[in-house]
C-alpha cells in the first residue's frame, strides 16, 4: 500500500533541492543533524544533489542528547565529506530556565528545537545557504513537530513521505545501518521515543494516515480492515488539533489584494 520506488523518488527529491536552492538565487543548503533517520536521509539526498562543498551540517546537542546519536550524526558528516560546525545550545536553553525554572520536560524540548533553528538560521547567512527542512509526512500530519523550531526551514524534502517510506529510501541510500536501526526519537530526554509518546507505531500511525489522508477513506471504512475506532480516532485528533502548524498565519482582509489570498504570485517569478 505504501511501496513506491526509491529510485524515482530520488531523483524527483534531487531535482526538487536543486530547483529549490537554484531559483531562489542560492548554492547551499545547510541542516541540522541529529543522528536520526530524517536528518541523515536529508543530509544524504543534499549532498547528491548540491555537492559537498555547497552542503553544510551543524551539530547540535544539548546536555540530555544521546551521546550515541551525535557521534552517528558526525560520523555521517564525514563520510560524505561534509563540513560541519558543532554548537553546544545547553548554555542558551539553560540560561533561560534559570531564571524560568520547569519541571515540564515537554517545554524543555521545545526550547531546546526552537534554539537549534535560531542557530540554524543564523549560520545560514554566515555561509548563504537556506535551511533545508528533515520533517517527513507522518510528523507534518500529527502535528509532531515544534512550530517555528524544528517545523522551520525554506523547503521540505521528504515532506511528502511516511515515516516507514523514509525507512525504505534511507536503504536505498545507504544510510548507516546504527541509524536505521535506532527507535525513532526526538532526542528530548534519555529513553524517549516517538512511538512511546504516541502509543502507536508509525507503521499503525501510516496506515491510518494514508487512508484518511491519500485514499480519503471514512473511518468506518478503515474500521472495516481490522483496525480499532479509538486508533482512528487518535489519529483524526492529531490532525485536526495540529491544523495551525500546518499554516502560514491567517490575514484578516482589509484591503483588496490581501497575502495569503488574492496575492499569491509563484516565487520563481521570470522577471
């Protein structure tokens, strides 16, 4: 159900960075990497398609971070010959919790991705390159991301893929197997998982996703292949409560040509 060829799907992602960087006036794109699936698979498909002179890397760990995690995320970077800059953020998010301390360890981790993408964007005008987004489609419909950290970059590459179809193209590209291998996990705290804040796997998650999503099928259709109704209903929760970060803000129309309504211009304009 979710098969696709991995093959045509890097070419078309490799083309898309290129198109991407190109009409808007650059040469490199620059990401975060973190040691985990996403950001290895887009740091990959960037090499090919820039070139490792024109693809930067920065490393990001906080005090929590997998030790583990950054050590595969390096070990990637040099093996595709990348350059990368390392940026503890713990003394940045730190100094901010001594003066507003927290017990909430959810906050801490938003804290700790909206500062990499502070970092991020900063070192993007240090060596002009734009930021090249890891979110794939299961994070993007679930809303599993933090709004104007990790969900902020100039282009999506793999925004458009599950979860598991990332699994898939990561073999194609060879990606480390200590990577493949890891459980998904944002890295917030030691022994967090994706899967164990969710109660469901992404293989679960995917499969509901893509038939409320792709195929537009109504939950009790999807009941009917075997899957349970509060499943389903979990997942059509993460959507709809997860809408606002999948929007630019909204404008109130005041004028005749409003952003976002009536002026809506492509970017690759030819003039």
């Amino acid at each position: 159900m979710l098969d696709m060829n991995s093959l045509l799907i890097e070419q078309a992602l490799l083309r898309f960075i290129r198109d991407s960087i190109h009409k808007n006036g650059f040469k490199n794109g620059i990401l975060g990497v973190s040691g985990g699936l996403d950001s290895a698979v887009v740091l990959a498909l960037t090499q090919k398609a820039l070139g490792p002179d024109h693809t930067f890397a920065l490393l990001m760990p906080y005090k929590l971070s997998s030790p583990h995690s950054r050590e595969d995320g390096a070990s990637l970077c040099r093996s595709l010959g990348i350059e990368t800059e390392t940026v503890d953020i713990t003394p940045m998010v730190d100094a901010y919790f001594s003066r507003f301390p927290t017990d909430d360890r959810v906050a801490v981790g938003n804290m700790c991705a909206r500062q990499r993408m502070t970092v991020l964007f900063d070192f993007s005008v240090r060596k002009q390159a734009l930021v090249v987004g890891t979110s794939n489609k299961s994070e993007l419909l679930i809303g599993y991301s933090t709004l104007y950290g990790d969900s902020a970059a100039a282009f999506l590459p793999i925004g458009d893929l599950y979860k598991t179809q990332v699994f898939e193209l990561a073999r194609h590209l060879g990606i480390p197997e200590s990577i493949i291998a890891k459980k998904p996990s944002a890295d917030l705290w030691e022994g967090q998982t994706d899967e164990g804040e969710f109660g469901l796997t992404y293989a679960e998650i995917d499969l509901i996703l893509y038939q409320l999503i792709d195929l537009r099928r109504k939950p009790e259709e999807i009941a009917a292949t075997g899957i349970t109704a509060e499943r389903i209903e979990q997942v059509e929760r993460l959507i709809r409560q997860s809408q606002f970060k999948r929007t630019l803000p909204p404008v109130a129309k005041l004028q005749p040509r409003t952003v976002g309504i009536d002026f809506r211009y492509p970017r690759d304009w030819n003039r």
